[in-house]
C-alpha cells in the first residue's frame, strides 16, 4: 500500500515537474532589437524579434562592407570601379552576380526603362562619385549613348564581360533594395522570423511587429520645399516597398536654372521629365525587385507605368504624378490604406 502511495506521489510530481518546463518554454520571452546606423549614402533602421537576444550588429555591418567592396562607385577599390576603370572582362563576387542577374530580369521586363548601364550619363550630368554641376551637351551625349545597353553586357558564369570597355555599370537604382535583401535574408537564416528593415526609405517587413500587427509603413507626400509629411499608411503582409521620386533628389541646371532629376531615361540619356512625381511599389518579392521597379517606373511615366504595373497581379502601386498643372494620385485595386 505504501509502496503504491509512494509511486503515486512520484508521477505526480513527474507531472508537474512536466508542466512546469512546458510552461517555462512557452514563456520564454523574445528579445526586441532595434539597430541604426549610416550605410550607402543614407541611414538605415533594423527592428527584430529573437528569442535568444542575439545583437547581429557587426554581422550586419560585415554585410554592408562585403556588398560595399562589391558594389559601390563611390569605393575606388570595389569591383564595379576597377571594372568601370575600363576593363573588359573581370570576374566578380556573388553579390555582383546576383544584383546583375536581376537587373537583367528587369531590365527586359521593363523594355529596358531599368538599365544600370548609363553609368557613362550619370556621371556626365554630375550625379555620379565625383558631384558637378554639369550640362552635357547633344553631341557629348549623343556620343556617350553608344556605351548605354545592358543588351551589350553578358554575365558568363562568374565574369563580366563587355562589348566596349568603355561600358560603364551603376547599380545605384537597386542598391539599397538588395541591402536590405541581404540583412533580410541573414535574419532569417537565424530564425528570425519578425522583422523590418528599412535603407534610405526601401523597406523589406516579415511576420508582426511588438503589437503582434502587420507592420505598418508610410508613403511620403511629395513636397518640394524639403519638409516631409505623410500621405498614405499601408500594411506590410510578408512584403517589400521601394519608392523612387524626383522631387527630393535633384539639382539646379547651371545653364537654364531648372531642375535636373536624378533618374534617367537609358533610351535618349537625359534626366527622365516625366509626369510622375513619386512611384511606390509594394510587392511579396525582394526589396531589390521593387526597387528596380520604381525606378524604371519613374522613367516611364504614368500611362506606361500603369499599363506594366497592372499586368503583375502580385504588385501594388501608389503613383503621384501631375496632369493639368494638378496634383494626382492612382493606387492598384488591391492596395489599402489605414484610415
């Protein structure tokens, strides 16, 4: 009877020893990370969740320095500048291979309005590493135009290989998308499974934020006095957003005293003067695919733009453009707004 009394006693405390690490398991709480910083020209703002209470900053920053010594123009010892220097042929990193492979995507899905070879017109108009206040006339840029063509560049394995060593590559317009691709993607191979990433506006968002709600992001109203001021909220569903607009990032044209925007048209090698004023795309891709995106957009303009953007079913868009000297706006269907 004793016996039997004691084997009862033990398998209720064998019991409740059992619900006692289920429970301490279960509330194991999850650390939240907030990290900050400069990056690519810009500022970047990382929130996560990790139930280890992991800090990932000199990981991160390692990233950035990789991608940098890949990717950079304004590094003179990156890959992009030694092949900007005017070389032919070079063999590159994955980085390289894998913001090349995607331009390419996008480059043919946009007939060519995304194109990071106008490396040659961006630094002719004094947008490039070496800043100017320049005015490139019809026959310099008319003679530059044969170096503009990403149809005259190919990826062989791991080398680049151009049709005139004077090809010259700025991947710029996708940069800060593929960054934030890459922090994304680190997280995630740590089982981070909530996060946002956000690089000079290009924002990447996976799971819920503290609130255990979509996270929740704004699109700028575009205002040329240099304030900043929201227009719209949205909600980010395991998706990225890049926005691309000319109202912030210019420069005064010396010669008329005009505004030079600093998206280009790769099909006549100008400054794009279109009637968008900001694009946003939001899409359950990579940051470095919207990103593209929107810049190729902006150089459309709006009917072009619209036409493209409504033939991908997974995208939403938020255009702001101009037409009758009045301010305008279009939103897929499918994109809601937080009232």
């Amino acid at each position: 009877m004793k016996q039997t009394i004691v084997n009862n006693l033990l398998k209720t405390l064998f019991f409740a020893f059992i619900v006692f690490l289920t429970v301490a398991c279960t509330e194991k709480k999850v650390k939240y990370q907030k990290l900050k910083g400069s990056v690519f020209g810009t500022t970047f703002h990382i929130q996560y969740f990790d139930t280890n209470s992991n800090n990932y900053s000199a990981d991160i920053e390692e990233l950035f320095q990789k991608m940098n010594n890949s990717l950079s123009t304004y590094h003179g010892e990156s890959l992009i500048s030694s092949l900007n220097s005017g070389l032919s042929v070079l063999k590159v990193d994955g980085d390289f291979v894998n913001v090349f492979k995607l331009s390419k995507k996008i480059f043919k899905e946009t007939d060519g309005y995304f194109d990071p070879t106008v490396g040659k017109m961006v630094n002719a108009w004094g947008f490039g590493p070496h800043k100017s206040n320049k005015h490139p006339s019809t026959h310099e840029i008319d003679s530059l135009m044969q170096y503009v063509g990403f149809d005259k560049v190919m990826l062989k394995e791991d080398t680049i290989v151009k049709q005139n060593s004077n090809i010259t590559f700025d991947f710029n317009a996708t940069a800060k998308g593929y960054g934030v691709d890459l922090v994304g993607e680190f997280l995630e191979s740590k089982n981070v499974k909530n996060y946002l990433i956000e690089i000079g506006g290009e924002i990447r968002a996976r799971g819920v934020n503290k609130n255990n709600k979509l996270w929740s992001v704004g699109i700028e109203e575009p205002n040329f006095d240099g304030t900043r001021s929201l227009q719209k909220i949205t909600m980010l569903n395991n998706e990225a957003i890049a926005t691309s607009g000319n109202y912030r990032k210019f420069r005064l044209d010396s010669i008329t005293g005009k505004k030079i925007a600093h998206t280009f048209n790769p099909k006549t090698g100008v400054p794009a003067q279109t009637d968008l004023l900001s694009v946003s795309v939001i899409a359950p891709v990579s940051c470095g695919e919207v990103d593209a995106y929107a810049t190729a957009f902006m150089a459309m303009g709006f009917e072009k733009a619209k036409a493209l953007a409504l033939t991908h079913k997974e995208m939403k868009v938020y255009f702001i453009y101009i037409e009758n000297d009045e301010l305008k706006t279009f939103a897929s269907s499918n994109l809601q707004f937080v009232e």
